[in-house]
C-alpha cells in the first residue's frame, strides 16, 4: 500500500470498455476508480480525451492489440486528484501525459525516446495500462506534462497524440532543411503538420480528399489539393498522416532527388516498387508519437496562438460510440474528444 494524497472520489466511475476484438462498439460499464499503485503514480480526473485514428484500428483487430477487458483512451487531460509519495508536487495541477513508458534505464530511454525502447513496459490507454475513456485514469508521474490554464480540455485533448506526431514529424522535416514540403492527410495531424509549417514560413502543400478537411485548412491560407494529380512541382520533404497504403507510391513520386518521406501514419504497403526510392536515393523516415519536447513545444506554440488547432467536435464519454461512427463515416472534419458525462452535463 502506498501512501497516497487525494481528495474525496467516488468509488465507481463510468467506462468505456473494450470487451473484445475486433469490435464495432465499446460497452459503458461501471469500473472501480483506479488509485496510485506506486509511489509515482498519480490519478488524473479526466477533463477530456481525444479520440486517435489508433482506437479505430484497434477496434478493427488490426493494430496493438491489449489484454481484454481494456479501456483505450490515450489522449487525456486532466486534474491531479490522487498522488503517490514522490509524487505530491503535482496534486491539483493539471496535464497531460507522454504515453510510452520504457524501462527508464537503457540508451535509448535516456536520451529521451523512451517510446522507442527495446523493453517497452505500456503505451497508456494503448497497451497494458488502462487509458481515458473513463471519469478517472491512472499514470506514472513522470509521464505528466503540465498545460497552460489559457487552454481547454478538449483543445490539449487534440494535440497529446496527434499533436506529438505533428510536431516529431515538422522537427524531421525543418532538420532535413526542407524549402517545400507535401503534406498528405488533413486529419488532425496533417492539419497541425501544415500549421507548423506555416508558422516556420516553410512552402507546403497538403493533399486530402475529404472535402470537409480541404475547405477548413484552406480557409486559414493553406494550398489544398484533392488528390496527387495536382501537386505542383516536388518536394525535398513528405509527410505522411494517412495510415492509408496507397498514398506511399504516388508520395515518394513527388520527392526531389534525395528527397525524404516522412511515416507519420502506420500503414501495411503489400505491394511497393523499392526501385523508386533507389532511383531518386529518397530516404524513408518513420515517426512514431513525439518526445515529450516535441508536445511541450507544440502546446507553447498554440498556447501563443502561432499554431491554430484543427475544429473540434465534442461527445458525452456516454456516446463515444456514436463519436467512433462519425470518424469511421468522415463526418468528422478536424479532432473527435470525449467529455466525462458530469463535466459535458455542466
Ligand atoms: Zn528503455
């Protein structure tokens, strides 16, 4: 048992909960209210929580696949209402989390990419620790990342994820020294992706079908085209955030020579001609979630408003499946969050 701090909390909270796999849908039950395991472990009181292209591929069987029953949501923000002993300084703050948690020890968790490591021990709401579609979610401590008061729940909700994907890839990209880049996807990442770059003032494009998605970053000044027949010229760099195979062969055809394309999104190419990239000596980058410095900035930099946030749609936790439908239907035109039901009640 460990000594702990915490306010008053219920004993029960409502969950969403995934039973099986695949599925179309999560169960709403009644789960315990998680509490610190460890000293350094903390409880967040969910404000919000954003819904990844993730949850949707692993509702489908075809992505990480957790220890069931599982509660996926990792994309949270919220206040610190429970605390272990080493873990006291940050009762009553309000964060976020970096999701990966290495073994903390090895070269790679020590220079900071502990979602890269070798002994990955979870990814939260992803892989062995329950995650946020729930009142209350349990993290270690040194996951948290502190956020600005000037900042809503559902506009930190949009970037945990998402936003650390972004800005990893733009950190990719401006190190490359790209002069043009093409964004493929505006989905939450791709959007946020082109809205770094527009505020590093680097030259991009950003291919996306979804009309809805187009019109919205169009609207804030960006070059929007509906498919790769009307990309202009090349680009030193690409970024992909579609986690959709058939993009990889008409996305490195519009790489320079020694050009490099950027893996935002996961996706399985069965059948990929490798000549290509040989002939133009392309580098193929992959990115994996951001660094915890990668988020940091990115919040500071929408937080100053030199960073404009995707539009946001809201759901009760109680219709999240009614939010996984929109997204799955592209009804969606920037980020889904969920809302614990007593907070979107009030
Ligand atoms: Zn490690």
């Amino acid at each position: 048992m460990v000594q702990l701090t915490a306010q008053s909390m219920p004993a029960s909270m409502s969950a969403a909960v995934l039973a099986n796999l695949p599925a179309t849908a999560l169960e709403l039950h009644s789960r315990p209210v998680p509490v610190p395991e460890h000293d350094d472990d903390v409880v967040l009181r969910v404000e919000a929580c954003g819904i990844c292209g993730t949850d949707l591929h692993i509702l489908r069987g075809e992505s990480y696949r957790p220890d069931l029953p599982f509660m996926l949501g990792h994309e949270p923000v919220g206040v610190v209402v429970a605390a272990g002993a080493t873990a006291e300084s940050w009762m009553g703050k309000r964060a976020t989390i970096t999701l990966f948690t290495g073994d903390g020890t090895c070269p790679v968790c020590l220079a900071g990419d502990e979602r890269l490591c070798p002994h990955l021990q979870s990814i939260t709401g992803v892989l062995v620790v329950d995650g946020a579609y729930a009142e209350f979610v349990r993290v270690h401590a040194r996951q948290l990342v502190e956020v600005p008061d000037s900042l809503s729940g559902p506009e930190v909700a949009s970037l945990v994820d998402s936003g650390a994907t972004a800005a990893n890839s733009i950190r990719v990209a401006l190190e490359a020294r790209a002069a043009q880049v093409l964004v493929v996807g505006a989905g939450p990442i791709g959007f946020l992706a082109a809205e770094m770059l527009q505020a590093d003032a680097v030259a991009h494009q950003v291919v996306e079908p979804n009309e809805l998605r187009r019109a919205k970053l169009a609207a804030l000044g960006h070059t929007v085209i509906a498919s790769f027949d009307q990309v202009a010229g090349q680009s030193d760099v690409v970024v992909d955030c579609t986690g959709v195979s058939d993009v990889m062969a008409p996305g490195v055809a519009a790489l320079t020579p020694h050009g490099l394309y950027v893996l935002a999104g996961y996706a399985r190419v069965p059948d990929f001609d490798f000549g290509v990239v040989s002939r133009k000596e392309a580098t193929i980058r992959g990115v994996r979630s951001g660094r915890r410095e990668d988020l940091e900035r990115l919040i500071s930099l929408v937080a100053s408003r030199k960073v404009r946030l995707p539009e946001i749609s809201t759901w009760p936790l109680s219709e999240v499946n009614v939010a996984l439908e929109a997204l799955r239907t592209g009804a969606v035109p920037g980020k889904a969050v969920i809302i614990p039901d007593p907070l979107w009640e009030a």
